[in-house]
C-alpha cells in the first residue's frame, strides 16, 4: 500500500479541526463535572467514542487490522496509562479554568523528551534538555498563582485550583508516558488498533465504576455525555488523518492552536479569562515545546540523510 501524499494544507485544515473539537469536548467535560461523577464522564467519553471510530475503519475496509493485535500486554500497559490520564485530565477539568488546564497539559511533550531518554533509551543532547528546563519554568510561573496562600481564604477556591493543577500535572505525565508506549506499539501494531484498544480500556475501566458513583442525567446532559465520545472520536481520526499528509513535526506545533480555542470557549461559556501569569507561563512552555519540536525535524533530516548515504558524484 503506498503512502498517500504530502498535502500540507490538508494536514493543518485536519489538525486544526481536532485541536478544535478537543477544546470542545474539553468544554463539556468542564460543564457536565458539575453534576456527573469523573466515571461517568470517562464512560461515555471512551464507549460513545467507539462506534464513529469503528465505522470509519470499516468504510476503508480496516476494521480487522483495528481488532486484531499481537502485542495485548503492550495495548494494556497504554491503556492503563492512557485511563490515568483521562481521570486525572477530568478531574482537573472540573477544578481550573478550560485555559489554565490545557496550558499545564502543553508540558506533555517535554515530558515525553526525558521519558524516551530514560525508558526509549533515545539519544538526548544538551539542546533539548536545556528546552525541556525552561519550559518547566514555564510550568512553575503557571502554577504560582494557583498555589498562592492567600487564595486559600477564598472558600476553598485555591485548595481547589491547587489539586487541579496537581492533576493536570499528573495528566501531562500520564500523556507523555501514553506517547512512549504508542512509539513501542507502532513498531508492530496498526494506528487503528492503538486508537480502539485505548477508547475499549478507558470505557471499561469507566464502566467499572458506574454502579459506585452514578448520575441519572436529563435529556441535554445526555446528548452532551454522549457528544463528549463522538467529538472525541471524530478529533481523533482528523487528527490520526493529518499525520497521513504531512510529517509530525509539521504538523505538531499546530497542536498549541488548542490554547486559542480554550480561551475562546471558555471566556464565551464560563466567562473565565487566565491570570497574567498563565499567559507568560503559557508562551515559555509553547515556545520550549516549538523548540524541541524544531530539533527533531532537524535530527530527522540529519538521520534520513545518513541512511541514504553519500551521495555518488555525477558523470
């Protein structure tokens, strides 16, 4: 099967469209924690997920290669991972802002640097670990104001605001160590079977919980507990698409549009607007994050020249 080609237009409209309905489902998640357990946010987050995945594969005639899989302990390490972090995500939701959260998640790819050193064994230089620093400054002025003492006087507005931020820490973590697998998955398993077997793990393990924690949701509450699993489906084949037309580390730096989308959504919705402090944390992670994304592309132009070997001298 050949590869279908660069279409770099293509790839940003379908990265854009995803960073967009993430945001989205972000937004609900954010509104319905307000009356529904984590659990059963997760639940229909993961199960309502399924069927538009499912379907997709099937119209191109890959719905075997997304079911079958040779490596089941290495899709339930992912999965394990991957239900951390979508707890810990959600939980985080329902205490920060939509913007303060998804800036502390911009940490993920810097996590992701230290992690392939440490568990890939990948080769990191001083470049990036000198990134991955200042974007963890980045992160620390984030964070200042949601541990300020001084908010703790406010009816429990900072002690919330400081376990969100822990949480979306964890979640930021959880997502790095999601990446890190998927590389080791992607060596043998198809992107299809590494997107179903992660939504069937986080619905089960958000079944699991439903008879401990159960909310009996209206008619609007449940078009939006099952919109969260269709907009996060739909977000992840346009985003799984643009990495068909274009190489990740093109595509990659347009995932910090997501920010945009959250401040919008949730000054519109819930009229929350960041500290000025978030904003500066904010800049230095995304332009740490952009750096580490940019010394990739060059060691992947450094490395493919090095397999195609020397050039022989025309005649």
């Amino acid at each position: 099967m050949h590869a279908p080609p660069t279409n770099l237009l293509k790839a940003i409209a379908f990265k854009l469209i995803s960073a967009l309905m993430f945001a989205a489902m972000s937004a609900l998640v954010r509104q319905l924690s307000d009356v529904a357990p984590v659990g059963q946010i997760v639940f229909f987050r993961s199960a309502c997920a399924i069927p538009p995945v499912l379907l997709i594969y099937a119209f191109r005639g890959e719905l075997l290669t997304a079911v079958r899989t040779n490596r089941f302990f290495g899709h339930l390490g992912r999965g394990t991972v991957s239900v951390c972090g979508m707890f810990s995500n959600f939980s985080a939701l329902a205490r920060l802002p939509l913007a303060d959260a998804t800036a502390i998640q911009f940490c993920s790819p810097l996590i992701t640097v230290g992690l392939a050193a440490f568990i890939l064994k990948e080769r990191v230089r001083l470049f990036r670990w000198t990134a991955v620093a200042v974007g963890f400054v980045g992160v620390i002025v984030m964070l200042i104001p949601n541990f300020d003492p001084k908010h703790y006087a406010e009816a429990g507005v900072g002690t919330a605001a400081a376990v969100g931020s822990v949480l979306a820490l964890i979640s930021a973590f959880c997502n790095a160590g999601a990446v890190v697998q998927t590389r080791r998955l992607t060596m043998s398993e198809s992107t299809s079977s590494i997107v179903f077997y992660f939504s069937l793990s986080c619905a089960l393990v958000g079944a699991a919980t439903l008879p401990f924690a159960w909310y009996t949701p209206t008619a609007s509450e449940l078009t939006a507990l099952v919109a969260t699993g269709v907009l996060g489906g739909i977000a992840h084949i346009f985003l799984t698409e643009s990495y068909r037309y274009a190489t990740a580390s093109v595509i990659a730096p347009f995932d910090y549009t997501s920010l945009l989308w959250a401040l919008a959504i949730g000054y519109w919705f819930f009229g929350e607007l960041p500290s000025g402090m978030v904003y500066i944390g904010a800049s230095i992670v995304a332009g740490a994050g952009l750096v580490v994304i940019w010394r990739e592309r060059q060691l992947g132009i450094a490395r493919a020249r090095e397999a195609e070997g020397p050039r022989r001298p025309e005649i």
